[in-house]
C-alpha cells in the first residue's frame, strides 16, 4: 500500500503537492488556537462598609387604634363627625333613639315608688304589731292575777297566752314584710341604675382624642348589640406616632433584634427613605401557603404627618453592620470560570468557602481559600486570605459584539446600495 502511494506520487507530484497543502490547511484551521469569545470582569478588594439587611413588607397602622362601638341596640339618629375629624376625650360622636329605653328608665322609677310604699305599708304593719302585743301583754297580766284569785279559768289564762303569742308572731311577720320591702327596693334601685346606664349609653361619646379614621354608621342605621357589641367608629389615639407591622420570613428572623435600625418606603413616596426602630417580635407564628413568618414591630415617627394608616411599607431591617473592613462582592462567592479556565488544582471539600483571583494570564485564574466574617448583600467581608488591592473575578461576559436594531438596519441598507 504505501509502495503504491509512493509510486502515484512520483508520477503526478503537482497533485501530491496539491493534496499535501489542503491537507496541512486543513490541520492548521482545527488545530490553531481560537481566541476567547469571553472575557473576565474583575473588581479590587478594598475597605469600606458591609450592612447585612433582611427584607420585609408590613402596614402602617396607628400606635393606638380605638373601636368605639355600642353597647345597645336601636337607631342612630345623629352624628356628628365625619371622616378625618379629629375629637377629644368624651366629645359627643353619635346618637341613639332613646325612646325604648326612657320607658323602661321611668317604669323602673314606678317600680321604685311601688317598692317604697311597701315599706311604708310594712313598717305601718310592724308598728300595729308592737301596739297588739302592748294589749295583749296587759291583757295576760290581767287574767293571769284573775286567775290566782281563782276569778279566771284555765282556759280562759290559755286564751289570752294564745293571744299573745299570736301578736309576738304578728310582729315577726311584718319586721320579715319590712325587710322584703327594703329588697325590693334595692332591687328596683338596681333595676333604675340599668335603665339609665343604658340610657346615658344612647349617647356615643370619644373615650380619648384623637381622629377619626373610619366611621360605619350614617343617621337612620340600626345597630343591634344583642350578642356583640357593634362597630361604629375607629379613632386613631395619636397619628404624630405610629408602627409598622411587618412580616419577616423565619429564616430571617434569627437575625432581628429589638431596637435595631429600619428603614422603609412606601409607593406615595416614590424615593424617600423614612426611619424606624425595631420595638417588638411576636412570637406568634402566622403559616400562609406552607411559608412560615413573624411579625415583627416596628416605632416609627410621623411628625410631619405625610404617613397614612394602610400605607405598605417596604422594609430593611439592618441586621448587622461593620465599617472600614476588607471586603470582596457577594457575586464573586457565586462565580465559579469556564471548565478550561478552571485550575488543576484538587476542588476543595464540600464547605469550603473560595473565590477566584486573577493572575498574569486573565484566563488562568487563582482559586483562593477565605474566610468571611459579616455577610451582606453586595459585599461579605473576608477577615482572612485575601490582600487589600486583588483583582477579584466577578462574572464573565461575551466580547461577540451584538447586533443593535439601528445597526442591523445600516448594514441592510449597504447591501441594498451594492
């Protein structure tokens, strides 16, 4: 085989010349080394700050929001505030149909009269009954001396024993008539107190000051407070002061602390940062969609008014915070450079917290082992294995340039004029 070959050379050495060209052409076009279409984004080590911050969303709700309701039913026939306005402590708010329970304040009245005269009928009785045992008592002496004279039976002595004793019983009988009397005018009294309270309580007035911020009810409506006590106003106590209360996922809330740093916006302030101070985290556990959070308090400070109960607040609590440290980008943790780029260097265990450095040869990098100490969100710092001033790699991007509308428009253009 290889004889023939030699021999078809000698006799067509231009075609072998040929052949051996394309053939080396060939190999030089799969062998040859293709430039990167990547290219390495690197970033400095240096000092500053490192904030770690957990992220939650809430409601702006007043520090002290009152429910003022009823405590019996009827009609409201007025009311005297609006939306907004602000009351003070015990200002008339609303009023109910008194009618129902004037008739019952004034038989409650008559019941007292009637319990009184009573007593009077009672105690006229215990007077009647000391005067019969006054009589009856004589009346015993009388016949008892008659009766030692041998002028009166025993019977007759029997008689006037019985009679007497019967007037002891009378007397008994009407002091137990007195105290009846007496009870039943206690509980008229009591009965009277009822009617009125209930009758002072057809007049809804504000139990603090403050504004009112929600109203339920509108002349003509009925409220009935058979089996709870209804709604009719919301006061919001103090608006200078209020609370955001945010949900903060359970993964996060290991790291919220009480009277952390917050800080938070809400939409009608598009750009505004508004502060706040951590003041309490509810144990109580709230489970929505298998997601598990807390409740987290938050005081915040509206002097100036411009924040609204209901608001969404979106918030950051500062978790943690270090200054003038070195630090390295949280991105660079997570980049890991393309397989031919990688160093051939044994991958460290499971655990191992590395990032790459770069070297002379951009696409050679350094895999180095550190450690980290606060963690945020754009930036970890790195207490050891890595020097103020290396070049970090944090991602890579294409170098293949792309095609803008504008540009892919230009070159259509030149191959219509050519």
């Amino acid at each position: 085989m290889l004889g023939r070959m030699r021999a078809w050379i000698k006799l067509h050495p231009k075609w072998s010349i040929a052949i051996g060209v394309l053939l080396l052409l060939g190999l030089f076009f799969i062998f040859r080394p293709r430039p990167k279409t990547y290219e390495y984004v690197m970033q400095s080590a240096d000092r500053g700050q490192v904030v770690r911050r957990v992220t939650a969303s809430g409601k702006l709700r007043a520090l002290n929001t009152i429910k003022v309701g009823a405590e019996v039913s009827g009609q409201i026939t007025k009311v005297y505030v609006d939306f907004n306005s602000p009351v003070t402590r015990g200002q008339v708010l609303a009023e109910i149909d008194p009618t129902r329970l004037n008739a019952r304040a004034q038989q409650a009245r008559a019941g007292v009269a009637t319990a009184e005269a009573s007593l009077a009928q009672a105690q006229a009785s215990v007077s009647r009954a000391g005067t019969d045992i006054l009589i009856q008592e004589r009346e015993y002496g009388r016949r008892a001396q008659l009766a030692e004279r041998g002028f009166v039976s025993k019977s007759g002595l029997d008689t006037a024993s019985s009679s007497l004793a019967s007037a002891r019983a009378g007397t008994r009988t009407a002091a137990a008539q007195v105290a009846s009397a007496r009870a039943q005018i206690a509980q008229a009294n009591a009965e009277l107190a009822s009617a009125l309270l209930d009758l002072s309580r057809t007049t809804i007035v504000a139990p603090a000051s403050g504004v009112v911020i929600n109203k339920l009810v509108e002349p003509g409506t009925t409220v009935a407070a058979s089996f709870q006590t209804p709604n009719l106003f919301e006061i919001a106590a103090d608006t200078t002061r209020m609370q955001v209360e945010a949900s903060v996922d359970e993964a996060d809330i290991g790291q919220v602390r009480e009277r952390q740093t917050v800080s938070f916006t809400v939409d009608s302030y598009p750009g505004e940062v508004f502060a706040a101070t951590v003041r309490q985290i509810r144990k109580a556990a709230t489970e929505t969609q298998n997601v598990v959070s807390y409740l987290v308090i938050l005081d915040v400070d509206n002097k100036n008014g411009k924040l609204l109960p209901g608001m969404t607040a979106n918030v950051e609590i500062i978790t943690g915070q270090k200054f003038n440290v070195v630090r390295a980008p949280t991105t660079a943790l997570r980049f890991r450079p393309h397989s031919g780029d990688r160093p051939k260097t044994k991958v460290p265990p499971t655990g191992t917290i590395y990032l790459f450095v770069a070297t002379s040869d951009p696409y050679k990098p350094e895999r180095r082992i550190v450690k980290l100490g606060l963690q945020g969100e754009d930036f970890v710092e790195v207490t050891r294995g890595l020097n103020l001033g290396e070049k970090i790699i944090v991602r890579s991007k294409s170098t293949v340039k792309k095609l803008t509308n504008e540009d892919a428009a230009d070159e259509s253009d030149d191959a219509d004029i050519k």
